[in-house]
C-alpha cells in the first residue's frame, strides 16, 4: 500500500490548487460576440445582415476587423470601410475567421515560459487547431458536435496551460510539458483546468465535451465525437509543426492509420481524409500572414 501524503503536503496543495484557480476569475473572457455567433450558425439560414448586426455591438472589435480586411493579404483594390463591403469583398468565412481570431487574440496570445510555443506559437497552434477542427467536423457531418463548435473548441482546447504556464518550474525553460507534470506541479492537468474554465464561462456542452477529451476521446468504451475531432486536428497540427519551435512542414504525410480508430467513428473515409489535408495545407500555409493586420 503506498503511503499517505503528510498532512502539511495536502494542506499546501489545497491552497496551490486554490491559487490556480482563482486564476480563471482574472482570465479576459471571449467577446459576447463569439457566443452569438455560435447561435448564428446553429440556424439553417441567416444573412450577412444578421452577422453585421451582431458584430456593430462591439465597434473595437469591428476597428480591428477592419484592419485585418484592409491587410495586405486580402489585396482589396479599395479600402473596406464597413463590415458590409467587407463581408462582399472577401466573403463571409473569410470574415468570420477575422472575428474568431481577433477576438480571441487577447486571451491567448501569450508568450509561454515553459510550454514550447515560441513568440505568438501557442495562439497560432490554437487557431490553426480551430480551423482543422471545422474541416473536419464539416466532412462528419455529426450531430454532436457542428462546424462551428468545432471551430470554438479547437481554440480553446489548450486554454488550461495558460493559467499552468504561470504555476510550473520556469527554472528548465520551454519543454514539453506532460499531463502528469502539470497534476504533479498544481493538482490539476490542463483539460481539468479547461474544464473548470468552460464551465465557469457556461460554455455549451458539445464545445465543453470536446476539450475534455481531446487527449483521449474514448468515453465508456465509445468514441467521443467531439473529442475525436479534436484530437486529429491536434495532431495534424502537431506533426505539421504550426505553432511550434520547428520549421512548419505542411508536406509531411499523415497516414489514415494513424487516426483510423478516431476517422472511423467519424465516417471519414481515407479518401476523404486525404481531401480534408489538402484543404488544410492551403490554408494553414498563410496562418501567419492572415491575422498580420491585428498586430
Ligand atoms: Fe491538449
Ligand atoms: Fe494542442
């Protein structure tokens, strides 16, 4: 039998523990904006009127939005000026990627100390998580969890290391951090932590879901849809190197088998999968220049 923790051990971890989470009251939470675009896209039709009046709520965020649409990555031949002209000139899901990455460019564009994410790293792995996400949960078609929800939850699906990021031994320096270093170091792991944060926010049940299984989606000897999802976007983006300390190599080869257990529960077919690469490595080939007019 291993032996119990002394006393004065437990009571430290109860008030470590405590510290951590207190932490979430202080995060910035996402823009109203984000919640409302969720409920949006739950609807079978809407238009591009209906977005506007959702984004004039918050004119901070539609200054930097227009920035980023006036950037020079979109090339527009005259200024943008309103959301309207924006929406027309470089179409809705190019906007819609704008509101999701601007609005949550100040929660999660941090300089890590110890999880390895150079520079902006850890929102650039956040976003291009997110977009994978939708991708992939646009070919499943499952009624768990939507495209959009898929979209929310990969950006969020690492929020926990934010506040841990503060609470772990800087002394190493930037590592790869293991779930059981996080529990050993503060009492909790980071999808725990997410977990807390989702709730604290009131975060819906499909995007709450698919951050706590996003590391391992079996769930009662079922797979977890969410969590599926989740855990191969991660993993693309991981072995594609987006976001990390190692040169982005968007031509390294993902094999089905590698995610057949996860690609099965989600009716993805090999085929398929191979499509949803191919889509993904356009896109995530200008992750960085895409979001450059928010700096
Ligand atoms: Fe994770
Ligand atoms: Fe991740």
């Amino acid at each position: 039998m291993s032996e119990a923790p002394p006393i004065s051990g437990l009571v430290e971890l109860k008030s470590l523990q405590k510290r951590v989470l207190s932490q979430i009251e202080s995060l910035p939470s996402l823009s109203t904006v984000v919640g409302e675009f969720l409920q949006l896209s739950r609807r079978e039709y809407f238009t591009a009127m209906d977005f506007e009046k959702i984004l004039v709520k918050d004119q901070a965020l539609v200054a930097r939005l227009l920035k980023v649409a006036n950037s020079s990555f979109f090339g527009c031949p005259r200024p943008i000026e309103t959301v309207h002209e924006a929406i027309v000139l470089i179409g809705m899901d190019n906007m819609k990627n704008i509101v999701y990455a601007v609005s949550s460019s100040g929660l999660l564009r941090k300089q890590m100390k110890c999880y390895m994410y150079p520079d902006k790293g850890y929102w650039l792995h956040s976003m291009a998580v997110a977009l994978s996400a939708r991708e992939i949960a646009d070919a499943a078609k499952s009624d768990v969890v939507g495209p959009e929800e898929a979209f929310v939850a990969g950006l969020m699906h690492d929020i926990g290391k934010l506040i841990l990021d503060e609470f772990l031994d800087h002394e190493p320096g930037p590592r790869i951090v293991s779930l059981a270093e996080e529990k050993e170091a503060t009492g909790f792991n980071h999808i725990e932590l997410g977990s807390k944060i989702m709730e604290r926010w009131n975060i819906s049940d499909s995007i709450h879901s698919a951050l706590r299984y996003h590391h391992d989606f079996m769930v009662e000897g079922e797979p977890h849809h969410g969590g599926a999802i989740i855990s191969i976007a991660d993993r693309l983006c991981n072995t594609w190197c987006v976001g990390t300390n190692r040169m982005m190599n968007l031509g390294a080869d993902v094999e089905y088998e590698d995610h057949a257990q996860a690609l099965d529960a989600l009716s993805i077919k090999e085929d398929k999968f191979k499509a949803i690469q191919m889509k993904l490595r356009k896109k995530l080939v200008s992750i960085e220049d895409f979001y450059s007019g928010d700096e």
